[in-house]
C-alpha cells in the first residue's frame, strides 16, 4: 500500500484533535501543556509533510522553530506550574482566575 | 576642499558649533567661560570672513560668471523629480560685505554682552542664542538659493522672537516677541510665494538660474513679475520693520540692549536691504513695484523721523532711528542706486549699533532707567560715553560717514518723479534726523541733572562700565570713522561702489550733485542741532517752539495710529471670534463630540470586560471557535 501525503495529514489532523480534546476537557495544568504539546507535535507534522510533498525546505526549518519555541514554552509553563504547586495544592485551572478583568 | 572653501564654511558655522556646544556644556561650564567662548566663536567666524574677504578681492574682477563669484555646494538638501534644492552658499562682493558686518559687529555685540549681561541668571543662555542668531544671519546672507535664503530668514526670525522675549519673567517682553514673530511670519510667507511663482515658472530656485532666466521668462512689468517683486517686497518690509509692517519694531526694544544693538540696528532689520539688493534684477523688472519699494522707504523714513522726536525711551528714539535710517536704503534700492543703499547698510550696523551699546551703558551706569526726562547732566560722569555717542550722533545725522548723501546724491542724478520725491524727502528726514539725534544727547548728558539720576547713578570714578562694554564701544566708533572712507564720493575713488559694481550696482553722480547734496544735507542736519540747542537752552523758548506743534504732536505721541488701527481691524476681530468660537463652537461642538467618543467606548468595554473572566478553558473555546469560522470561511472560499 501506498502511504501518501495524506496519510500523513490524516495522522496529523487526529493527533491535533487528541491535543484539542484534552485541553477542552482536562482541568489539571500540566495534562494541558501535555495536550498542547501534542498540537504543536501535530502542527509539525503537517508542515514536514507538506514540505516533503512539496519539495522545498521551508517547512522544515519552520518545524525547527516550532520546536525551538515549544521547548521554551514548556519550561515557562511547567515554571508557572511548580510556583502555582508551591503556593496552593489544588492544581485546577478552573479555579485559577485571579486574573479576570 | 580649498582653503578658501574651507574658511567660508567656517565662517558660517563656527557659530553654529558654538550654540551646539554651549548647550551640551551647560552648566558643566562657569558662565564667565560660557561668555568668552560664544564671543571666541564670533571672532572664528569674523577671521574666515576677514580671510575670504581677503582671497575674493585679489581675484581678477572681469565681468562673467566665475569671476569674484563661488558657489559651494554641501550637498542636496531636497529632491523633487528635476527639481532641486543643494545646500549651497555663494560667495561674491556683495555677501562677503554682509559677511564682515555680521561677523564683525556681532562680534564686538557679543563682546559687550559678556559685561551687560554679566551676573543674569540666564547668562549662559543669552549667549547661545546670541550665537544662534549670528549663524542664521549668516545663513540668510550666504546662501546661494532662495530656499536657504528662507530658512535663514525664518532662523533670525525665531533668534529674534528668542531674544526679545529673554526676559520672559516680565509679560511686556513676551507679547513684544509675539508680535515680532507674528509680523516676520507675514513677510515669510510673502518669500515663500515668490519662490513658489519661481518654481512654476523656472523650475529652479538659484539665485543664478532665477536671475538668468527671469528677463526672457517674465516680460517686463508683467503680472507674474510685479507678483514676484511684490511678495518678495512683503518679506523685505516686514523684516525691516519698514510702514506699514514696522509696529514690531519699537517694541521689541523690550530685549536687552545687546541684542537691540544687534539684531534691531546692525543686521536683522537691514536684511530687507540687502534682500532687494540681491533681487534688483527681479525689482528692475517690474518697475512699478521699485517705486513702491522707494516712496515706502521715503514714507517711512519721515513718519518715523517725525515719531522720533517725541519719543522719552533712550531705546525707542534710537530704535525709530533706525526705522528711519532704513527708510534711506529702501529708498537707494528703490531708485537703483544698490551699492550706496549698501553703504548707509554698512555705516548704519557701525553708528547705530554705537549708539545702542553707549545707552547700554548709560541705561547701566542708572540702574536700568530709559526714560531721557529721567536723566540729564550724565556728561561729567560718563565723560567718555558722551565723546562715543557723539561719533556716532554725526554719523547718524549724516555728516560723516557721507552715506546718507551718497544716497541723496543718487537720487538727484537718476531724475523722474520717485527719485525726485526720494531726494525731497531724504533732505526733510535729514532735518528731523538732526533734531532727534542732538534732543537724544542733549537730554540724556546736558543739562539740569534730574534728582533720579543723582540718587541712582553708579559711582563712575573706577571706570564708567566693564571694560568690555567700553572696548567694544570705542572699537565701532573706530569703525564707524574709518567705513566713511569706503567712499568718500566727489569724484575720489569710490572703493565700495568698484567693489560691488556687478552684483548691486549704483547710479553714478556728478561732483556737482555731490555737493549740492551735501551742502543742504549738512545744512539741514545742522540746523535740527541748532533748533535742539537754542530751544532747550530755556524753557520758554522750547515753549515757544513746541506750542505750534501741539496738534501734530499728539498724533506723533499716538504713533500715526498705526498700532490702534492694528488693533481695530486685526486684534479685535480676531478676539471676538476666537471667543465666540470658544464659546459655542468648542464647548459644544468638539467638546460634546469627544464626550460622544468616550462614553461610546466606555459602554462598550464595560460589555466587553464580562468575557474577560479568568477561566482559561473558555478563552481556549473562543479561540478554537475563532480559528474555526476563519477556516471555514476560507475553505468554501477556496472550494468556489
């Protein structure tokens, strides 16, 4: 069987949805830096596929910076995490809206 | 870059170095050092004028382009298609003469400041804009485009407006620069039309281009060219203070003295002159308008003779003076004879700037009076301000230098009606000049000391002021003497006449003129000294002499009405609007519509904060559901 550009799009776009319901139905923080991690993860696959199927590098050095971004995302959520852990043992984000208007 | 390019850079921007500097040193500097540097930076800008002086008159002097004229090109200050503007400054007779006398006086103006100004809480202050000022003269004088020429003229505007307002504290100084600026800005925009007419029509804004290509472009006394010369008029009169735009003038001498010496006697007030002069082939083409440019110079040199006479300000005497002397030149380049409008210009920054700084002295050795009734008998105190301020009586009164009757003289031989009415009423100005002058001196260092200035006269036995005031003084009395022999006139050789013969040249006179001229010039200028001495030798003679001339007094003492006149048709008017449209205009109208605005938004982000409230989930569902309709959007998009 043929794996075409497809199948590759088909991966991506499930596990996009994997990370999307995880974030819409988890409250604990780091299940959703988990699902968002996911999406980004899905995000990168679409682009490196598209960019195999294309023929060009751009996808690729995009899905780098993708990355790159991610990783600094992580360190600063799971940061936020670990001082939210520290100051409250409920780690629900429902709950965390000292920040509303 | 020549040496010669080099120094006539330098000439024009020493100046400006020291502003720039001044104000980074600020206070990290004493003010002594603040004083000495801005007049050091004067005397870098007088040596290079000195030096291109120097250079330029050992060139031969044939007459073609090239010849006794450079233009140095910096770079190009603007670009429009084929249109454009360099940063350029031209070197040739006329503008190294204007280059030495700015440089030159204003150098000894500054000098004398460092003891005016001495101990005035803004000292350092003073200076920068002194030098600031000195750059844009410069400027003005040296640029070899109308455009630069505009910009120098709306610097020595703003240096101007800086300097009258300087003591800002009072509220007299303030409305004085206001008005001073208000007035220039109307001649600016008269500049800024004729060069708009220039670019239309030339495509360029050169001095060289515009004067090369004006006769053939514009015909003789057509519209375009009496439009041209007419605004270029407008900026002339109103920067020269000359009828019907002079009302600025007088009191700007709320200044310091300094800067009344400077800017309202030797420079800024004669750039008019030196405008027209430059201009004269754009004024010889539209004949009318030099008439105008004549009879306002004769109108304003009688009115403001006539105003001088009863004035009691030791600085607004000397200030309508000035009105009135400039009157002559207006009336010179009106008539054609621009090399001895040229020579009054010059001879006038010498004597009048004498006389300005020697009733700074006068007004400092009387703890800040100006007021001539509140003086009197001063000669024994200030015995060597007295013998200065006489040099420079004679020269204003004409009787050396021979600058007044060069012009006289001028006149007489050019013939026709205007040059006629010049010569008239130049003898009858003389007459009044001599009057006014001596009623000055003769007040202020003659007779019956005043009870005031026997209580407020500083102690003169170590020296009547700082030595930098009387240094500089007697150094523009020595100048004063020697520019008269610049020409000399009665067929001697007339050195400035040679001189500036292509770029401002004169209408040549016969010894016979000459004399006539000045016989009745002296005599006239004598007989005003006489009236002044023989009626105020006692008091029911000066009765006597004024009783007459009440009526004609009281419109003097009124200013001819120009300032009420002024207020009737402009300042009311503007007022009444102005509060009107206050009153319904801005309070309802743009008031309310901004009061509209904010509570619009107000409303609308009180809604909008309730979607801000905290839970991270739902801003994820909005984001998703926003992500969702543009893809959904795009993608039909695409599918069409």
């Amino acid at each position: 069987m043929h794996v075409g550009v497809a199948w590759f799009l088909g991966v991506s776009a499930v596990l996009f949805g994997i990370g999307l319901y995880g974030v819409f139905t988890r409250r604990s923080p780091i299940i959703l830096l988990l699902s968002v991690e996911i999406m980004l993860n899905a995000s990168n696959l679409a682009l490196i596929s598209a960019a195999r199927y294309s023929g060009q590098q751009a996808g690729q050095v995009f899905a780098l910076v993708v990355m790159a971004v991610a990783a600094s995302e992580v360190v600063v959520g799971l940061g936020l995490v670990v001082a939210m852990a520290r100051r409250r043992a409920d780690l629900d984000v429902d709950s965390l809206t000292g920040l509303r208007n | 870059m020549s040496s010669f390019e080099a120094l006539s850079w330098t000439c024009l921007f020493a100046p400006l170095a020291g502003a720039v500097v001044l104000t980074l040193a600020g206070s990290r500097v004493s003010r002594t050092f603040t004083a000495w540097a801005g007049t050091g930076f004067a005397l870098v800008s007088f040596a290079a004028a000195v030096y291109v002086t120097y250079k330029l008159h050992h060139e031969p002097k044939f007459h073609h382009h090239g010849a006794r004229e450079h233009i140095f090109t910096l770079y190009t200050w603007a670009t429009s298609g084929s249109f454009k503007v360099p940063l350029d400054i031209l070197i040739d007779p006329l503008s190294v003469v204007e280059m030495l006398v700015v440089s030159g006086v204003g150098m000894l103006i500054v000098a004398y400041s460092i003891g005016y100004m001495h101990e005035d809480p803004k000292e350092r202050r003073f200076f920068i804009y002194l030098d600031l000022f000195l750059f844009s003269m410069l400027l003005l004088v040296m640029a070899a485009n109308f455009a630069l020429l505009l910009a120098g003229w709306g610097l020595v505007g703003l240096s101007s407006y800086l300097l009258i307002g300087f003591w800002h504290e009072r509220k007299a100084p303030v409305d004085a620069a206001k008005k001073a600026f208000v007035m220039n800005a109307i001649g600016d925009v008269g500049i800024a039309i004729a060069i708009f007419f220039m670019v239309r029509d030339l495509g360029t804004v050169e001095f060289q281009g515009v004067f090369d290509q004006a006769g053939s472009r514009w015909a003789q006394g057509s519209e375009t060219a009496n439009w041209i010369a007419f605004a270029l008029l407008v900026g002339a009169v109103a920067k020269s203070a000359q009828i019907p735009l002079h009302t600025w003038l007088p009191d700007a001498m709320e200044g310091p003295t300094p800067v009344s010496a400077l800017i309202h006697a030797a420079t800024m007030v004669t750039a008019g002159v030196y405008l027209v002069a430059r201009t004269h082939v754009l004024f010889e083409n539209a004949p009318d308008i030099q008439a105008v440019v004549a009879l306002t110079g004769v109108v304003t040199l009688l009115m403001a003779g006539v105003i001088a006479l009863v004035q009691t300000d030791i600085k607004r005497i000397i200030a309508y003076s000035t009105m009135s002397q400039i009157g002559y030149m207006f009336a010179a380049t009106g008539i054609g004879a621009y090399s001895a409008g040229m020579f009054l210009l010059v001879a006038h920054a010498f004597f009048k700037a004498l006389l300005f700084l020697g009733a700074g002295i006068v007004i400092h050795a009387l703890s800040g009076e100006q007021d001539v009734r509140r003086m009197g008998g001063l000669q024994p105190a200030l015995r060597k301000t007295a013998t200065l301020m006489w040099i420079g009586t004679i020269g204003l009164i004409g009787f050396w230098p021979l600058a007044k009757d060069a012009v006289l003289a001028s006149a007489l031989a050019k013939g026709g009606t205007t040059a006629m009415i010049v010569w008239v009423g130049g003898l009858i100005g003389a007459f009044f000049t001599g009057v006014y002058a001596t009623r000055l001196m003769r007040l202020t260092f003659y007779g019956q000391r005043s009870t005031y200035a026997d209580v407020h006269l500083h102690d003169t036995s170590h020296g009547e002021a700082p030595r930098t005031m009387l240094w500089t003084v007697t150094a523009l009395a020595v100048g004063t003497i020697l520019v008269g022999f610049l020409a000399i006139g009665f067929g001697t050789k007339d050195e400035l006449a040679s001189w500036l013969r292509f770029v401002a040249p004169t209408v040549e006179s016969s010894v016979s003129n000459e004399v006539l001229t000045t016989a009745l010039g002296w005599g006239a200028g004598l007989a005003g000294m006489t009236l002044v001495f023989w009626a105020y030798s006692r008091p029911e003679r000066l009765a006597a002499v004024k009783r007459p001339l009440r009526a004609g007094a009281v419109v003097a003492e009124n200013l001819f009405y120009w300032d009420a006149a002024y207020r009737r048709i402009a300042y009311l008017p503007a007022s009444v609007t102005a509060s009107a449209l206050y009153r319904w205009f801005e309070r309802w109208v743009i008031w309310g519509t901004v009061s509209l605005i904010a509570y619009v938004v107000r409303a609308f982000s009180r809604a909008a904060t309730e979607a801000q409230n905290g839970v991270v989930r739902l801003y994820a569902t909005a984001f998703v559901a926003g992500a969702a309709v543009l893809a959904g959007y795009f993608l039909t998009r695409a599918s069409l």
